[in-house]
C-alpha cells in the first residue's frame, strides 16, 4: 500500500511519521515542490537574522529519513485523478498512490495594488524559503523600507529588515496592531516596544499603490491616508491563503471551500483522500468550520490524517486554542478565548507600571476564565488550560496565578505588585 | 545572509570559522605549545635549535621574563616574596578575557538573572580562588592552592606523592570536596553547580568564548564519541590515581613507581596541556567552546553520571515548540535540545552543563531548567488540599 503526501511542511511531515509508527509496512512518499527536506517555516526570521544557517532550519537530521523508509520527491503536483488513483508531477512523471494526503499549506495573501504591473523587483512576502532568499538578495540595496501587515509575520519581517539597518515603516489597516489577538491595551504595549525599537509604525492606513524606477524596482508607496512613502522594499504580510489553486483545475477535484473541504476525520470529499494543515478547511461534528494556520493545529492534524491514512479512526478536536510568540523582546501568551469575543466581554487586567508586562484573565458569563492574555513574562499554558477546562473562577485564578508562571530561575515577577482594572474587553469605561 | 558592513562581515568571518577563525586559532595553538612546551635554549647552536629556539624558546624566554618583571610581588630580602613566571602570566591574561568576556555577557543577558548570576558567580571566583588566593598563599610561603579546582580536573590534588607539600587541611579538603561535596551538590542541582557556576574552564567558555558556542559538533556521530571520549578518560584518571596510590604504599624502589612516574608524566603532557590547554581553548575559533569539557574533562563525566541520578531536568512546554531550532545551534555541548521539545519529553543529558541558554534562545519559552523531578507546579499543601485546590 502507497500512502503519498503533497506537501512537506509540519502537517506532511508530522501524517507520514505518524503513519509510519502505525504501520511499518507502508510505502511512504512525501512531495514538494519547495525543498528537498523538511524545514521550520516559523523560523525564516532566524534565517534571515543570520542567527541559523538554512540547514539549522530542518528539525531532523537528515538520516532520518531513510531511516524512516519516507521517500522524497521534488516536484509540484499539477494534476489528480482519484479514479486512477494517480497524480502527475509538473515534469510530467505520474506517482500511483492507494492513500492520499494534502498538505499543501497556505500562501501569502496579496494585496489590491495600483501599479503593480510596472514593479519587476522589490515587492516581497515572507512565507517560503524563496522569499527569503529574495528578502536576503534585496536587503543590501535597501534604505528604505515599508511592511504592510498586522499580523505576527508582519512583525517578524519588520524586525529582521530593521537588524539588517534598513529603516523600516509598518503600516497598519487597522486602528490598532494585531486586532484578531490583542486588545488596546496590550496592542499599545507591543507598539510603543516597536517605536522605541526603531520601527515607525503606522496605524489605521493602508497602501493602495506603488510606483517604481526606471530600473522597474520599487521606489515609493502611496497609502489610503494620503501619504507618500519612498522606499525600496514592500513588503505583504496581511494574512495567508490555503494553497488550493492547483486543485481547482485538476481532474477530480476533492471538494473546495476557502480550504480543502474535510470532516472532523479529515477525510475530504474523494475517498481516501485526506487533507491537513494551513490547507484544511475543518467541518465538525458540530457543524463548525475553520481554518486553522498555526504550526500547533497543523502538526495536531497531520498526527489524525497520519493515522487515518495508514487504517486509523481518530476524529481531529479542535483543542483549547494556546499560541505564543515574541514580539520584538516582548514574550506573549495566549490561551483560550481572546480578542473574538464581544467587546463587552467583562476582563481583569493586571499591568506592571511603566513596564510591558502584563496579564488579562478573560471572564465568562458566571465569572469563570475563559481566557488568557500574558505579556512580558512566561506562562505554563497548560496549567492555564486545566483552569479553563475546569472552569475555575477568575477571582480564584488571580490568587493562583503565581503557580502558572514559567520564569527563568531567580526571575521574581511581583505578581502581588500590579496595577489591577477591571475592564471590558475592548474599549468602553472601566466598570466595577 | 547579508552583511553589509566589514566590521558584520568579519564578526561573521571569525564567528564561523572563516580565514580569521583559522588564523585566531593557529595564534591561540602556537601560544599553547610555548606555554607548555617552551624550554629556554640559551644559545642555540645547530640550525634545528636555531629553527626551535625562535619557534618558541624565545618567547617562552620573554613570557618568563615579563611575568617576572611585572607579576611579581615583595622583595626577597623581606622573606616575603612571590616569583612570577609565564605562568602567572597565563593567569592573568585568562582572567582578564573572562572579565572582558563576563562584562559584554552582563550588557548581553541584563534581562536574564540566571545568566547574571551565574555569569557574577564564575568570574567572582575566578578573580578569587583562581587568581588571588593563589598568588596570595605562596606570598606568605603557603602551597599554592586552588580551592575552586577538584580532583579529577586537578588530579595531583589526590597524588600521595603531593601529599606532604599540601599539608593535611588542603589534602583533607581535596578528598571532601572532591568525594562528598562533588556528587551531593551533582544530585541537588545537576552538574550546573560545577560546570557553569564555579569551574574556570567552563568560566572561559561561556564569557569568552560566547561567540563560538554555536560551532559545537550536533548530531548522533559527535555524541556516540562524547561518551567514549569523556568516560575514557575519567577511566585513565581513576586508573592513575589508583597507580599513585599503590606506589606510595608500595616499598620504594618496585617497578609500580616506575609506573607512577610515567603516567603523571603522560597525563601532564596530552591530558591537561594537550587537551585541556592546546585543544579545548585554542580550538574555541573552529570547534565551539568547551570541547575540553564535553569530550575530556573527567570531572564532568563524574558530575555527568551525578546528573543522571539528580533531581536537574530540562523541562518542556507541552506542544508549543515551533522547530525553529534555535536551542539545539546555541547549545555548547552539541546536544539536540529541539529533537526533545519537539517531542514533548523532559530530559536529562549528562553533558548538559546548565549553562540555560538554550532557555534564553528559544523564542517560544519552550524550556526551563529546574531541579524538581515533580513535573505539576501545584504544591500539595495541607490548606489545598482543604479547599481542593490541589486539583
Ligand atoms: C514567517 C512565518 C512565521 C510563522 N510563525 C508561526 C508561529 O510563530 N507560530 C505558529 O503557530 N505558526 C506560525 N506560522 C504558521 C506556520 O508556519 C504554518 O501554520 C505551518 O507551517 C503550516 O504547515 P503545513 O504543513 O500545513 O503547510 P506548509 O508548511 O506551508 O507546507 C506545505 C508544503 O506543500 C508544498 N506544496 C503546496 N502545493 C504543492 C503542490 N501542488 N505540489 C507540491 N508541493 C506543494 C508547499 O511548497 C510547502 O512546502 C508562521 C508562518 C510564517 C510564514
Ligand atoms: S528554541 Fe524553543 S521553539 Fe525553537 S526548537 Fe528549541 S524549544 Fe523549540
């Protein structure tokens, strides 16, 4: 039995030693069209800081993986015929497989841009190993440079063009930074850290055109708000899109939503074919669908769709959302509910004077945590979860919270020392 | 990768093992061999003295001399006194790259107390027990002593035959701290306490040597040797110390002293100047820092095999390491951190020396250093349990 994979990222990866450990029998093949073998996308930035060379950029090494019996093929899948059980390679070599698996991750979202026809050089994104080397390949050339994007890659570019001392301007659409994961309060903690860091940012605006040199290279952006910004690099970050277009036009296409359609088993509409990761659009038993593009989801659904492949019957939960990431120097931690909830939403916000450290416990409506938001310091997310799981009250879990906290030894954050406010979520007087 | 400066690109160049590396280490082997091996040839007669004397008896001529004129202290007449030599010297210039390097480690980590205290605590006792202390004793006509170095490190320190110059506190000293306090301390907090806290060696590479930490050798090959390697000689060690041992009780004049003198000889010679002086630090440009310590160094294969028993343990965030492998490139000792927080598994590594800076690089706060083997953070109280907040 051949279990063949499109995709070698996290979701890909994470199917076929999943599968592997359930059945050593399988024939494995994993494809791609992006590397030869398996790298960490959430670590481009380092890449490009120059703290990991691209070989640091693979979890595994490089044994593994004859090791492991996964065979890999370079190519991008251009066709699939799920009655013939085939797909074909852009060469035009066709792979049989008995079981299928797409992974094909998401790409960058673009943006509506007058001008951009005449742009040859100097527009980027920052999601595969080739915007990199074009990141790296311009920086030299660039003073000037300006980000769209509110988001965490948005960030991360910023600050590796700002490393590399090209003077950067991240432009924000909305009034604030981030909006689908932080509230006011601690979007202007994270920007002030920006400011003082050297970043201009800029909110409530967007570009809506670009002219370039002679050259064809990018030499300003204009925005909604009126203003011109000379630069050499832009660079868009606002969000990304699940990699389905090669699917639209094949054969036997599973069926497509903004994702590859899948129920909770991760199965998608053809038989045995399963999808996972950023290009899964996940139906639930419930009747919910989304769209998760975090490493933590793919990996958790490439572990179902792994099992499933190989004769498993795991259904994919969606779990108690976590995530956390570094914002400029600044740690954040999030779990559970956060910023999508109404904005009345009831908060107890906990802030260090004049420092960017800060903790929000989110209130549900009989005074149990639903959420978390840290900033500054580092949290045990699950112990955090256990709470919200079993529905501690807010007020207990503020007398506790010192017992989540994951600090380096000798790190004394005063927990007992904060500045406490009770106050909606988003905007609004501060309430009792 | 993208450096535009030259000053970027020659941090770059020296940093990994470019043309100013190899150079770096060429000047820092050859400074070795005069060190340990330099003999003064007086006037050299044949072309081949000629070629050595130039090679390094000349300089070792002129450490000897500066560390005379200008590391020597009271006057002979006084009956006080204390000569220097190149050793004295070496000393010194040790002292003050750890001081240099300790400084851009404070100015680098100010946001990290665990690297600010272990960083004040190496360099506190290097400038004490490593340094002064020792000047000091033989000022006032005392042995000279160095507190912070245990046997196996420093394996004369149990040689009988040094017994008597010691004298009975420092040789009972040397057999508590190295027999009792070593593997105790080794089971409350790993071989950190040692490693990363006290030692020179390790106080050399983790200031200093900072720039090179990423170079260690990664991978299953690099460990495979490592456990060879260390355990090897903590055998020779213990096995030597042994033959010292049996020729002092033994009547002088049978083979077994014969013996004896050989392998201090031999152990002098490729163990401690070989591999602890010339390899371990002149190799900091082209195989990272601490190859002395990971590969070598007998009292980290004891304190190793400690650690394994203790309560130290890496702890791991469950299912929030992103792969980006930061931890595993900024780890001295070569070990995989990432394979292990990928995967969700606390770990112990008996290489691992507690330096936590696989801690400080992971940008998802994946790691934490502990000594607790109790992995849930709720203590049981007789209050929690009460309330049933234990649960
Ligand atoms: C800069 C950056 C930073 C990030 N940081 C974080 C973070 O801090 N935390 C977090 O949780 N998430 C982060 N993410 C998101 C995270 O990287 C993704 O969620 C995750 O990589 C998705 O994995 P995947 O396997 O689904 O897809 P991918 O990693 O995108 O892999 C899909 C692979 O399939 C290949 N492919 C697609 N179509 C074809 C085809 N037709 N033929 C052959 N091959 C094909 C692609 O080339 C690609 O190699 C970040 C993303 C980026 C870009
Ligand atoms: S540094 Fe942290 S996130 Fe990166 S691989 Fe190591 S543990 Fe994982």
């Amino acid at each position: 039995m051949h279990l063949l994979i499109i995709g070698n990222g996290v979701a890909g990866v994470t199917a076929a030693m999943t599968a592997r450990k359930r059945d050593v029998s399988l024939e494995i093949t994993l494809v791609s069209d992006e590397s030869d073998y398996f790298f960490s996308r959430t670590a481009l930035m380092y890449a490009f800081l120059d703290r990991l060379s691209r070989r640091d950029l693979e979890p595994y090494e490089r044994k593994v993986w004859d090791r492991q019996g996964i065979r890999r093929v370079r190519g991008r899948v251009v066709d699939l015929d799920a009655e013939g059980r085939t797909v074909t390679l852009d060469g035009g070599a066709t792979l049989a497989w008995d079981r299928l698996i797409l992974a094909t991750g998401a790409g960058p979202r673009m943006l509506p841009l007058e001008g951009l026809d005449e742009i040859r050089e100097g527009v980027v994104h920052f999601v595969t190993l080739a915007d990199l080397d074009r990141c790296e390949a311009l920086t030299p050339s660039t003073q000037r440079a300006v980000v769209v994007g509110g988001g965490l890659i948005g960030i991360e570019l910023a600050e590796c063009l700002h490393h590399h001392g090209v003077a950067v301007t991240l432009v924000l659409r909305d009034d604030r930074y981030w909006p689908t994961a932080l509230p006011a309060e601690e979007s202007a903690m994270v920007v002030a850290r920006m400011r003082e860091h050297g970043i201009e940012v800029i909110a409530g605006d967007t570009a809506f055109a670009v002219a370039a040199d002679e050259a064809g290279r990018v030499r300003e952006v204009r925005t909604h708000g009126g203003r011109v910004l000379p630069c050499e690099m832009l660079g868009v970050c606002i969000g990304v899109e699940p990699r389905i277009e090669a699917l639209r036009t094949v054969r036997t296409a599973p069926a497509l939503g903004r994702g590859v359609l899948v129920d909770d088993h991760l199965r998608t509409s053809l038989p045995d074919v399963y999808a996972c990761g950023d290009c899964a659009e996940v139906e639930s038993a419930e009747g919910e669908r989304f769209i998760e593009t975090i490493w933590y989801s793919a990996r958790a659904q490439g572990e179902v769709a792994g099992e499933n492949a190989a004769g498993g019957t795991r259904a994919y939960r969606r779990p108690i959302f976590y995530n956390s990431a570094m914002l400029i120097d600044i740690p954040y931690t999030t779990v559970g509910r956060s910023a999508d909830l109404p904005p009345e939403t009831p908060t107890l916000l906990r802030r260090a004077p004049g420092r960017p450290l800060s903790q929000r416990l989110l209130e549900g409506p009989g005074g149990e945590l639903i959420g978390f938001i840290g900033l500054g310091s580092d949290w045990d997310h699950e112990l955090l979860e256990r709470w919200i799981r079993e529905q501690r009250p807010v007020a207990w879990v503020r007398d506790h919270l010192h017992r989540a906290r994951y600090d380096v030894e000798f790190r004394n954050v005063r927990l007992d020392r904060m500045d406490e406010v009770r106050v909606p979520l988003h905007g609004g007087e501060v309430s009792t | 990768m993208i450096r535009q400066t030259i000053g970027g690109r020659l941090a770059h160049d020296i940093r990994n093992r470019g043309l100013t590396a190899w150079l770096l280490f060429g000047l820092l082997s050859g400074f070795y061999v005069v060190l340990y091996f330099g003999v003064d040839y007086g006037h050299p007669q044949t072309g081949v003295e000629r070629a050595q004397a130039w090679l390094y008896g000349t300089f070792t001529v002129h450490l000897d001399a500066f560390g005379a004129q200008w590391l020597s202290f009271g006057s002979a007449e006084s009956g006080l006194s204390y000569a220097g030599n190149r050793w004295t010297l070496y000393a010194l210039l040790y002292t003050l790259a750890m001081l240099v390097g300790g400084a851009w480690m404070f100015h680098r980590y100010r946001h990290n107390p665990y690297q600010m205290v272990r960083t004040f605590s190496v360099l506190f006792l290097q400038v004490s027990f490593a340094f002064s202390v020792p000047i000091l004793l033989k000022f006032f006509g005392h042995p000279e002593y160095y507190f912070s170095y245990l046997w196996p490190l420093k394996i004369e320190y149990l040689d009988p035959a040094h017994f008597e110059y010691f004298g009975e506190i420092l040789v009972l000293y040397a057999f508590f701290a190295s027999l009792v306090l070593t593997p105790l301390l080794g089971l409350l907090w790993g071989k950190r306490w040692y490693c990363s806290w006290v030692c020179g060696c390790g106080g050399l590479a983790n200031t200093a040597g900072e720039p090179w930490r990423h170079l260690s050798q990664k991978g299953s090959t690099a460990w495979r040797f490592e456990k060879f390697a260390v355990h090897g000689v903590l055998l020779i060690a213990v096995a030597s110390t042994a033959l010292w041992f049996a020729s002092a009780l033994l009547p002088e004049g049978s083979a077994v002293g014969g013996w004896a003198e050989g392998t201090r000889r031999w152990y002098g010679l490729v163990v401690v100047a070989g591999l602890s002086g010339a390899v371990g630090t002149g190799l900091y440009p082209i195989g990272g820092t601490r190859i002395w310590c990971r590969y070598f160094c007998p009292m980290a294969a004891i304190l190793g095999l400690v650690q394994k028993a203790g309560r130290f343990r890496i702890r791991v965030k469950r299912n929030m390491c992103i792969s980006c492998g930061l931890c595993s490139k900024y780890c001295e000792m070569g070990i995989d951190v990432r394979a292990y927080a990928q995967a969700n598994r606390d770990f112990v590594r008996a290489s691992c020396v507690g330096c936590g800076l696989c801690a400080e690089v992971c940008p998802r706060g994946v790691l934490r250093l502990e000594n607790v083997r109790r992995r849930d953070p709720q203590e049981l109280t007789l209050d929690s349990l009460a309330d049933g907040s234990w649960r």
